[in-house]
C-alpha cells in the first residue's frame, strides 16, 4: 500500500514528543510533505525549530496568527494535507478531540478537515487504561478515526505498561498499510456500528454479552519496507466475529490489514504488530469472550532499523537477532480484567493434539481450537478441520468451510454461557 503524499502533523504536549522528529525525518525520506502544528504542550517538549529544521516548512502555533489567519489558515492546513496524524496524542487533545473543542490551531483544524485522521496515543498506562480515556478513544474510532494503538514499556515516569507511543518505524508501517478513508464517508467501524445484531433464533443468544477476537497474522518490522510475518489469512477469525455478532454480541476485532472483508456489526480496530494487539485488547476489557483466533508472530527483531536496510552486492549475508514478542493469549487469559471465557487457537504442523492441550494448560485458556496447518492446510483455504479442546473433553469436528467452523465455535460459547445462566 502506497504512503499518503502529505501529511499534517498535530504534536500535543508528552514527553513522546521526541518520537514525532524521527518520524518526520522517515516521512521526509520516503517522499512525503510534513506540515507540523506544535501545541502549547508540545512545545514544552521540542522547539518549533526542530520541527521545522526537519519538515522544511513553517511549524504552525499560534491560532490567532494575524498573517498565518488573513487566509484562513486554520482551515487551508486542515485540507491541503492527504491525512491528518495527532502523534503524540495526549490524555487532553483526545478529550478535547471528543467534546469538539477548537481553542488552540490544533483543534481547529482537527475540527475542520475533512480528510483521514489518525491518532497516536501517548500517556502514563493509569490513564491510558482509565475509563474516561477508554471511551473517549471509542467514541472517535466510532466518528471515523482510525487508531494506532500505545504499546507496552517502560515510562518517562519509572513506571511499566501500556501507554508508550508507537514507534515512529511502527507509524510509518501503519501508514503504508491501511488505505485511507474516502472524505465525506464514515469509516468502516462507524458505518458498522450502525448495523444491529441480529441474534440467534435457537434459544442461544448472547445479546448483552461482550467478546473481543483477534484474527489474520500479526508483523513486525525489519525496517520501514520489511517485516516478519505469517500466512494466516484472517478468514476463521473474522468468521468467527461475525458469527459472535449475529448471535447478538457486542464485537470488537483487532487484525492487521487482511485481504478479507470486515465482518457487519463489528468494530474494528486496526493494529500491527504483537504489542500493539495486546495494547488493544487490554484496551478492549471488559468483555465477557475472548477469542484469540490471530496467528500472532512468536519473534519480532531486536532492532528494527530506522532505514532499509541495503544490500550492496549479490554476496551481502544479513544477520538478525530475533526476540520473543509478547504473548497476547497468555497476557489476556491471565489479566486480573479477565474475560469469562478465554478460548485460544493453537495452529501446529506436528502432534497437532499434543501440542494443543499442553498450549491450553501454559497459557490459561479455558479452551483450545487446534488445526492442522501447512502449505495446503487451513491458512489462506476457505475450509478447516479442528478439534476443540475443553476442560469436559475433546471434539472432532471434520472438514467444513470456515464460516461452518465459526458458527458450530459460537454455538459452543452461547451454550456454555446458557448453561452458566441456567
């Protein structure tokens, strides 16, 4: 996917400020055009100077520019530029993003564009995690803004979790990969929430309940061009949100760009690599079913280069240190936030029952979904055959389209919550 040819750039007031001049500077150096608008807050971080050394343009304050406003400024930066991108943004600018106020430059134009904007979240992890801040995100991806999640870390305030901004080679990868939204039109979680559910008519609905599913494969970044990957095509976990969402459930599905439609009903939230799912999905609880149907990548490289990496002769040998990503499933089955009911899905080329049991105990799943994969095998097919594995035992089911699959799984789940109920 092509990267926008220009962007507007909206830096708030965090430490993570920093990250926004070497993002610039990879913009700068793949072809784009920044124009940067530096808050009050921003500024008590990085100088417009900075900014604007690197950018090679004006780095627009002040909202009451008597040169900058003869022209109306505030409107010609929020429409000139491909995208809109708020990174850092604070705790404050998505508050303000979300009650619609306009008292600085930066705001205004937010509330001006009408093109695609982005946010890059940035804060202490209490108030990325706090619930005014939670539902203020949800509000504006319902509004059509697209979000790349916080990542988990270390702090400028000594402490650990998620919170951190994405890393400027994560933005960039965010970038190239999600096409942009048309201007005018809702974006695909918004229209989506308009779409009620239907729910089952057997008795076994789970209207009133919440379920976060992870689907299609996560990647992490070598550099800006490259990344470490999987085949998974996301086509058994967006079965599965759909079938979770006809049964009257309040869905939100976290997957990468995928070449698979977005389930109706559903909520989308678009992440990259391992610590932005896990970011979003502790962003999504509570919920009552956790389905961790994403194929997430079990090693990420230790540096990820802020610059392609070049070859200079036929005989170049590249060397990469690889380290363990986070474990998403283990994470969200062990969260004090825990959902009701954890279900993971193990993909094995050998033992596939084996290793399955033994991956459902380690982890903390409540239930495992293993399948056979390889190179005909369930990733990218449209069929699959699985054995779910529960604490009750142990059942085959035998090879069905993947929508099959998904709706016999979300028949399981709606039973077991009826028999809780009961």
């Amino acid at each position: 996917m092509a990267l926008p040819k220009s962007v507007l750039l909206i830096i708030s007031g965090s430490v993570a400020s920093y990250k926004s001049l070497e993002l610039i500077r990879l913009m700068r150096a793949a072809g784009m055009v920044v124009t940067a608008i530096l808050t009050k807050g921003g500024a008590q971080f990085i100088s417009p100077l900075a900014v604007s050394s690197l950018t090679g343009t004006k780095t627009y304050t002040d909202l009451f520019s008597l040169t900058d406003e003869t022209e109306m400024g505030h409107i010609q930066l929020s429409r000139v530029a491909d995208v809109v991108l708020v990174a850092p943004a604070s705790a404050n600018m998505l508050a303000k993003m979300v009650a619609g106020m306009c008292d600085d430059l930066a705001t205004t134009a937010l509330l001006a564009t009408n093109k695609r904007v982005i946010i890059a979240p940035a804060m202490n992890h209490m108030m990325w995690s706090h619930a005014v801040t939670q539902r203020n995100v949800a509000q504006l991806m319902e509004d059509g803004v697209q979000l790349i999640a916080p990542t988990q870390g270390d702090m400028a305030c000594g402490e650990t979790g998620v919170g951190r901004m994405a890393e400027p080679a994560a933005i960039m990868d965010f970038l190239a990969r999600h096409p942009g939204l048309v201007p005018g039109s809702p974006s695909t979680s918004a229209k989506l929430q308009g779409i009620p559910a239907q729910g089952r008519d057997d008795g076994l609905s789970l209207k009133g309940r919440r379920a976060i599913v992870t689907s299609g494969p996560t990647i992490e970044s070598i550099d800006p061009v490259r990344y470490l990957g999987n085949r998974s095509s996301g086509k058994q976990g967006h079965a599965i949100a759909q079938a979770l969402a006809d049964a009257g459930a309040e869905v939100t599905l976290l997957c990468a760009q995928v070449n698979v439609p977005d389930p109706h009903g559903v909520k989308i939230v678009r992440i990259h690599d391992a610590e932005s799912m896990l970011a979003a999905a502790i962003a999504a609880l509570p919920a009552d079913i956790f389905v961790g149907a994403a194929a997430v990548a079990d090693w990420r490289p230790s540096i990820a280069s802020p610059q392609k990496i070049k070859k200079q002769n036929a005989l170049d040998i590249l060397t990469l240190e690889f380290l363990p990503t986070v474990d998403v499933l283990a994470s969200m089955a062990q969260n004090v936030q825990r959902a009701a009911l954890v279900v993971g899905f193990a993909a094995e080329t050998d033992n596939v029952l084996d290793h399955a049991r033994a991956k459902r105990l380690r982890k903390g799943c409540d239930w495992m979904v293993a399948n056979e994969v390889g190179a005909t095998l369930a990733f990218g097919m449209d069929e699959n055959a699985v054995t779910l594995i529960t604490d009750s035992g142990e059942e085959n089911w035998p090879l069905a389209s993947k929508q099959e699959i998904a709706e016999k799984l979300v028949g399981k789940i709606a039973e077991h919550f009826s028999n809780l109920s009961s």
